[in-house]
C-alpha cells in the first residue's frame, strides 16, 4: 500500500505508480466527492469531439501563412477578446 502526505498548500502527491497505471497527466482535473470512508477522487472526463464541430478547422486552401504570421492573428484576437 502507497502512502502520501498533506501538505501546507493542501497538496497531495499521488504516487507515480497510481498516476501511469491510470494514464493521469499533469493538469488531469478531479472531481472531489466526500465518503463515509474518506475521499474520493474522480477524473473528470472531456465530452468526445464531434467531426461536425471541428471540421471546418480542416479545409483551409488559401495561401500559406508563417508561422509568424499565425502568431500575430492570434495575439490580434486574444486583444480584441480582452
């Protein structure tokens, strides 16, 4: 049996063994459900993606863009939406 301790933040460190054998990733989000025996925590799971959501991301046939190019229209919208 695995042991973690608390600590001062209120962070528990959830031994590597349980996190590969789960496929839990930095940044997995949990749901924490209180239980007579303790705590439970939960995965909480994406919604799968549907092809009619995302497909228009795939069909783009005009000119090529630079990479810088792409990093300016995104800082340009993150601005907008500021």
């Amino acid at each position: 049996m695995a042991t973690t301790r608390l600590s001062s933040k209120g962070q528990v460190v959830l031994p590597s063994a349980t996190r590969t054998s789960r496929k839990w990733n930095a940044g997995t989000e949990f749901q924490v459900v209180e239980t007579p025996e303790g705590v439970l925590l939960r995965p909480i799971a994406f919604a799968p993606s549907r092809l009619e959501d995302v497909f228009g991301m795939a069909g783009y046939s005009g000119p090529r863009r630079s990479l810088s190019e792409m990093d300016a229209a995104v800082r340009k919208e993150a601005s907008r939406r500021r």
